[in-house]
C-alpha cells in the first residue's frame, strides 16, 4: 500500500478568486487609513497644531501657545516626535507622498519625516527641503543597530503645497503654504 504524502496543517490553498479576495481584504484597512489621515482637509484639520510649529520654527520664532522658547539661528536640530498617524497627516496636509521599497505601509514603525533647511553658500538663499527615513522590514525583524555600513533607507519628498525646484522650497513660501494650510478654524 502506498501512502500519501501528508499536506501541511494549517496552509489551505487560495488561488484565482480566494487569493484575489484576499489582496482586496488586505488593502481595505489601509484605504481606511489614507481616507481619515491622508486627505487633505481632514489632515490639516488634524495637524493644524504642528503645521503651525514648523511655520514658527521656520521663522525663528516661539512655537505659539506651547510655552516653548525661541530657539534662534544658532539650533543646528529640532526633533518633534509623533507616530504613524502623524506622519500620515502630515503627509496629507503638505501634498507629500511616498512608496517605500519592500514596505506594504507607507508609515512603518520607526519612519521619521525630516524638514531640512538648506543655505545656498553663494546667494544665501535659504530652502527647505523634506525626506523620509525608514528601516526595511529585515532591519525591522533583526533589530539591526543602523549606521553607515547598514543605513535605513531614505527618500528625498516633493513637496505638494510648494512648486518646488529640485525638491527644495524656499523657506518664506514653504513658512506662508505651512500657514495657508492650517484650517481658519484652528488659528487663535
């Protein structure tokens, strides 16, 4: 008598229709997500507080109604931290979008949005300039230290609320789109 080479427990087969339903399925929550943190009107709404603090920031001016201190010209880093939701609301209220490679979620765990200032040394122009930093799934999994020789990956953003050359942004037009974005319900 010859037997049957036993099937894996717990894998069933999902091909054609089930395996089509599925990548529907999968997709819905984060469709939910982009429609309540990634449009534009729902996102400004709800980032109104720190879209207003980078514009203060920007200007070298006390963050309104924070009770922060100016920080003055001579801050070479400002860190604000924040969480997946954050970033998806910003992303939303600044026109900024992203793909990461090998990511199913554009706002993985450890994602960090950086707004660069930039000065030309020649015409002292001042721009600004957005990236997104972000560890891959591997780096994830092995909590890998990150560093020069396994750095995270990062993309350099177009900035939607700005016509931006070259991905910069002058500061006084990125300050003034920061401001125009903040919904006049949210401005004391």
């Amino acid at each position: 008598m010859r037997r049957r080479a036993s099937r894996a427990v717990g894998r069933p087969r999902c091909t054609g229709l089930c395996a089509a339903l599925i990548t529907l399925l999968a997709a819905a929550p984060r469709r939910a997500a982009d429609l309540l943190h990634r449009t534009p009107e729902i996102a400004a709404f709800r980032a109104a507080t720190l879209l207003r603090m980078l514009a203060d920031l920007l200007a070298g001016e006390a963050p309104r109604g924070l009770g922060v201190p100016p920080l003055g010209p001579r801050a070479r880093l400002v860190v604000l931290a924040g969480d997946d939701t954050t970033l998806a609301n910003l992303s939303g209220a600044l026109g900024l979008g992203w793909s990461l490679p090998g990511q199913p979620d554009p706002t993985p765990p450890g994602a960090a949005l950086a707004f660069e200032l930039w000065r030309n040394t020649e015409t002292g122009a001042r721009t600004v300039r957005v990236r997104i930093y972000a560890q891959t799934l591997d780096q994830l999994r092995s909590a890998r230290v990150l560093g020069p020789l396994d750095p995270p990956v990062t993309l350099p953003l177009a900035i939607g609320i700005c016509r931006a050359r070259e991905g910069a942004c002058g500061v006084e037009t990125f300050a003034t789109n920061l401001c125009a974005a903040v919904p006049p319900v949210c401005v004391r």
